[in-house]
C-alpha cells in the first residue's frame, strides 16, 4: 500500500488541488505498469488542527504533531505492509506521526519515500565556535 500524508484541507482548498495526492497517484499508476500489485490508500486524516511548522524546532514540531493524524476508520489496515509518501522531509516529525497512526491501526510501515529533504539547522554553541 502507498499511503501520502494528507495536506489540511484549507491548505487544498487554497491550492484547488492536492500536489503530493495526485504524485501518489502517479506513482502507483506507474508501478503498476511495471507489473507491481500497489495500491494507493487515502488511509490518513488530520484529527486536529496543527500550528505552522516554518519555523517550530524539532522538538515542537514533534509536539505540534502528536496524535494530529487518525486512520480513516472504514480503512482497515491490519496486517497491510505500508510505504508513507510525502512531499519534504525536515525533521520527520509529520512521518512518525504518520507511522504511530498507521501502526496503532495494525499496519506494517516498511519505509518512507520524500521528494525532497531539507538539510537540519543545528544550533551551534557557543563551546562549539
């Protein structure tokens, strides 16, 4: 299953589409050309409102997030092997909070494909100048 983090709904609204679902779909209509049983799942929602993450630390954006995501409850995950697709990676906050969910309804995540990475700011200290 090819699962992508879903964006808010204001965030696609503005947009008038959802980029990172519509790459998902992309990829699974491509896989499947190649001969790949994938399935793509919209398995995830945002339970919760979340803050801006631009300019949260790590360790906020770990607590801006937790418990933000649910499976879909008509989405039955148990026993299904999960690979999380989203747009940016910066700190990993938004995919663990996305595999704590899928895993806390039975699913497998295997592994996370991004499109991009940005490299993580360090604070750097004043013993380290």
């Amino acid at each position: 299953m090819i699962v992508a983090i879903p964006s808010a709904r204001k965030a696609v609204r503005r947009r008038g589409h959802d980029p990172l679902g519509a790459m998902a779909k992309v990829a699974v209509q491509r896989l499947r050309e190649d001969g790949l049983h994938i399935v793509g799942l919209d398995a995830l929602r945002q339970r919760r409102r979340v803050a801006d993450q631009a300019a949260l630390t790590v360790d906020e954006r770990a607590v801006n997030l937790a418990g933000a995501l649910v499976v879909d409850p008509q989405v039955a995950m148990g026993g299904r092997s999960v690979l999380l697709v989203d747009d940016v990676i910066t700190t990993g906050a938004t995919l663990d909070e996305a595999a704590r969910a899928l895993r806390a309804a039975g699913a497998d995540v295997l592994a996370a494909a991004t499109v991009a990475a940005t490299p993580l700011r360090r604070t750097v200290t004043s013993g380290e100048r």
